[in-house]
C-alpha cells in the first residue's frame, strides 16, 4: 500500500504511515459515513415521507438539491476557519451542528420547510471534507494521499451500504411513539451524529508535530518528507510554519515560531506575491478539475437520490420510458396522464394506502384477504427496494479500495477516472433498453455504474492539491474552491432527474442525459493526462513526476524513476 523506504534499522516508511493511518483514518471513516448517511438518508424516507406530505417529483428533485446549494455557499468560509480554530476542533462543531439539524427533519410538514432544513443540512456539512483532506494533508505526502483518500471514499460506499438495512429496520417503526418511519428514521441517525461529533474534538491532534502516536524520530521524518513533497509539512513544522495561517489572515501560534511578518514573506514567496485566496481562484487547473467533479456529482447524486425509488419500479417491472412508468405506485405523486404529463399533486385515492412501509392505515380494509395479500406484497417490494439499493454502493466500496491502490502504484490517474467514466456513462445510457429487456440485468447495470462514478473519488480529490504549486499555502482553500463547485452537481442532478420525470413520465431521457454528462467528464479526464505531477510520482521541487532526489532523501533509492516512465492502464 505504501512505499517501503527503510528510515532506520527498526523504522520503515510503511509503518509510520500505518501509525498515521490507524490514528486517524477509523475516525475519520465514521465522520465520512455519518456525514453521507444524514445526507441520503432521505433517499430511504422518500417511500414513506413524500406519501405523508404530499410531495412531487419536483418538490422531492429541488428538496434533494437544496442541500448541495447551501454546501457550496458555505464551503470556503467553513474552510478559511480551519487555521483559526484547528481542524479537530472545527470538525467537532460541523459534526455536532449537522447531526442536530438532520434530527430536526423529524418536524418536517412542509415543502417550504423541506427546502430550508436541506440547506442548512449542506450549509453545516460544507467544512467537514475539505476540513478532512487538509487535515490528511498535513499527515501524508502527496504522493501518499491516494490511499488514505480510497479508504474513506470506501467508509462512505460502506455506509450507504449499511444504511440500507438500517433504514428498513427504522422505517419498519413507524407508528411507535406516534412517529411515522421516516421520523423515527430522521431522529435516531441525527442523534447518533450528534454524539459522534461530541468525541471528534479530543480524539485528534492538532498538528503533526504534536502527534504523540509518533516517535520523535518519526515525526522528524514525516514532517520532512511531507514538507519535500510540497504538502502541508510546512504548515506544522518548517521554516514556513506560518504561510497557511497568513494566507488566511491568522497568526502564527501553533508552534510559537514565527512572526507575523516572516510568515507574510513566505506565503507571498509561495504564491507569486498573491494572497493565497487569490492564488487558489485563479488557478484555471483548480476549476477544470472542479468542472470535472461537477459533472461527476451530477450523475452520482441523481443516482443516489432517486436509487430506492427506482430499484422498486424495476421490481414492479415497470418500464423507464415514458407513459409505461406509473409515476403515482411509487412516488406518492398524481397519476400521469395518457400523454405522459403528470397533472397535479395526487390524490388519495391514487397511493397505496394498505401499504405499510409507504405510511398506509394498513390492508385489507376494504378487499378482505386480497386486500392483505396484496398490502404484503407492497410491503415485501419497499423492503426489498430498499435493501437492493445496498448492493450498488457495496460494489463501489471495492471500486474504490482496488482502484486507489492501482492508481497510486501505478502512479497514473487520468486513465483511472476516464475508462469508469467512459463506462458509466455508456451504462447509464443504455440504462432504458436494458431495464425492458431485463430488470436484473437493469440493476446490475445500476452497480456497475454507481461503482464506476462513485469508486473514482478518492483520485479526482487528489486532483487539486498536485494541480497547485509545491509548497503553496493556496492548497486547502483551492480544495474548498474545488469542492463548492463540484458539488453544485449534486444539486444540479436530483433536480434535473426530478424535472425530466415530472415533465416526461419516466426514467429513460434522465437516464441518457446523466450517461451523456459522464460522457463528457470521461473526455475532460482523459485530456489531464500530459498534466505535470497528476500522472507520475509529485516532486517537491519541480513539479515534475519524477521522484525525490537528495535534500535529505527519505526517498532517495527511488530517485532513478524517469520522467517519461509509460504508465499502462
């Protein structure tokens, strides 16, 4: 997994990132997964949740997006107090701060109400990645980051996996306390963050230097090899202790070394005399790669949110293109009329009132034995829905392990992100055809792409900080910048599939469009590939993909690795 350089006769490389990696990286798998969990969690509670409140494609579309309008709004404010208030610290209180509004949802009865509730959810979560990025930042090489990156990448698969039968658990307790599914669903997972977030706060340290799980030997190293590679090093323990902190307008406290005066120097000699805001916002790099995410995000979270919804038309065998699909069996909405526009907001005599896990009074109220026999069909379809939607995400957890591991010992990224975007979006096009040809064939279409756009995040993120310049203290609000804009996709994609199945009555154009945007984000991949220090080992001095040579050397024996080094995918 990691290079393994001999630092001295008991200390190898391999095993002080396996010390930073078992000191953080639990931690952060939890805050990862709990962060996605209150984030989807609604793509589980829309069975019941849209039947309670009346709510339409569109109200549900924009509701989903909302979230990612205020995540992209607070993203670099959120991140210019990491240096202010520590990451540790400021995770605790994202943490914490989230966890609480997404156990408010549990009071949702509007759609006024729904749109405001997701917006501060993605307004409380905007620091908590970047936040996390830059804190592995300080901890790893840049070269060393793909890694870390994969395992949390795969926390998050992990979770959405686990939260498929944990939303069948809750959703199934609908009625205790006088509280539907969906509420009990809302409350419990909110509360669970809120408790994670009390603990973030004293479980990590705040800097390198003053990370006690290291020997002083090796945090002498680390602090070194991290600072050679152009990484945060520098932030926690060099000559530039104080660059970051000045770029943000911060003084310099961490290690009481620097004034505020030569901490100005170096962030300007870092940063071309620029501030680093102004170095990270015209970074054109920065915005290709944010481009790239945009389009990424727009086909995983229209994915996402729509997933249960979608596995149970499949299960109905119901088809994805217009007019065949009954929008009103599974969504809670009216029901579409014979040209395939929907009219109206429903009725109740459209939704499936003996249907348990939707929220209804129960069956066989009105047809006897049929009447129950059909309610525990419905029951049995939302459960499995609901459960079959794990398996995507379950598949994207090994995507992202096996794929992260190869890019970084291949040391290659582009062909890592173009050939499975290039494949989702082939999938995701064909989605339609495949879904009337064969519905399993149609959801093993699903994991395959899921896998594909989800299984890549941990490369794109480390995208930006080899797309700055080495040593730069433009590196965490550049990732801020990158992360605000790309996830404008997660509110630009569930809004478009909302709008293309409201207006259109089915699944198949939402479908096409999403494998289209992959499509292009497979191009824009593909053209990064003559990129300096994406594809190849980072260089601390150049910006070349060459290894370390000299200046202390930790890395020294892999100073032979030629520039041109062919990369095969």
């Amino acid at each position: 997994m990691f290079e393994p350089v001999s630092i001295s006769p008991s200390i190898t490389s391999a095993s002080v990132y396996r010390k930073v990696s078992w000191a953080i990286l639990p931690l952060f798998c939890l805050i990862s997964g709990a962060c996605y969990i209150d984030r989807t969690n609604l793509a589980f509670a829309s069975i019941q949740l849209n039947r309670d409140l009346g709510f339409n494609a569109q109200v549900y579309g924009l509701g989903s997006g909302m979230f990612f309008l205020g995540y992209s709004l607070f993203m670099i404010p959120s991140n210019a107090l990491v240096t202010r208030l520590g990451a540790p610290r400021l995770l605790g209180i994202l943490v914490t701060t989230w966890g609480c509004v997404a156990a408010s949802f549990t009071s949702l009865t509007s759609a006024r109400q729904f749109y405001w509730l997701r917006f501060l959810l993605g307004a409380a979560e905007a620091g908590a990645f970047p936040g996390m990025w830059y804190y592995l930042y300080l901890f790893f090489p840049a070269d060393q980051m793909t890694v870390p990156l994969s395992v949390m990448e795969a926390a998050v698969a992990v979770a959405n996996v686990l939260s498929a039968p944990l939303a069948a658990a809750l959703l199934a307790l609908g009625g205790a306390g006088g509280l539907a599914g969906w509420q009990w669903l809302f409350l419990l997972e909110g509360l669970a963050t809120v408790a994670l977030g009390v603990v973030t706060a004293s479980c990590l340290p705040p800097s390198l230097s003053a990370a006690a799980f290291l020997t002083g030997h090796e945090r002498h190293w680390l602090m070194q090899r991290v600072e050679a590679s152009g990484g945060g090093g520098s932030v926690v323990g060099g000559s530039s202790s104080g660059a970051l902190l000045a770029g943000v307008g911060v003084g310099v406290g961490e290690r009481g070394g620097g004034s505020s005066s030569s901490c100005s120097g170096a962030c300007s000699s870092c940063c071309g005399g620029r501030s680093p805001l102004m170095e990270a916002l015209t970074n054109g790099r920065v915005w290709y790669v944010a481009a790239m995410g945009l389009l990424k995000n727009m086909a995983s979270h229209g994915i996402l949110f729509w997933a249960p919804i979608i596995t149970k038309a499949l299960l109905e065998h119901r088809d994805m293109d217009p007019v065949q699909l009954d929008w009103s069996r599974h969504r809670g909405g009216d029901a579409v009329a014979a040209a395939g526009q929907p009219v109206g907001l429903g009725a109740a005599g459209e939704l499936d009132d003996d249907d348990p896990l939707e929220g209804g009074a129960g069956a066989g109220q009105a047809g006897g034995g049929a009447g129950l026999g059909a309610g525990a069909a419905a029951a049995h379809i939302n459960t499995a829905a609901v459960l079959l939607t794990g398996i995507p995400f379950a598949c994207a957890a090994a995507m992202s392990i096996w794929l992260g591991r190869r890019s970084q010992a291949k040391h290659e990224r582009s062909l890592h992100l173009a050939v499975p975007y290039l494949g989702a979006g082939l999938l995701l096009a064909s989605l339609p055809r495949l879904a009337a040809a064969s519905p399993p064939l149609a959801l093993a279409a699903v994991s395959v792409a899921v896998a594909c756009v989800q299984g890549t995040n941990s490369i794109i993120n480390s995208y930006v900080p080899l797309v700055c310049p080495p040593g730069s203290a433009s590196v965490p609000l550049a990732m801020a910048a990158y992360n605000a804009v790309a996830n404008l996709g997660g509110m630009a994609g569930p809004w478009l599939v909302g709008e293309l199945v409201w207006r259109g009555g089915g699944y198949g154009d939402a479908f096409r469009v999403l494998g289209a945007v992959m499509g292009a984000a497979a191009v824009m991949a593909w053209r990064t590939r003559k990129w300096p220090r994406v594809n190849g080992p980072s260089s601390g001095s150049g910006g070349g993909a060459g290894g370390y040579e000299g200046g202390g050397g930790p890395l020294g024996s892999k100073g032979s690795l030629e520039l041109e080094e062919a990369v095969s995918f």
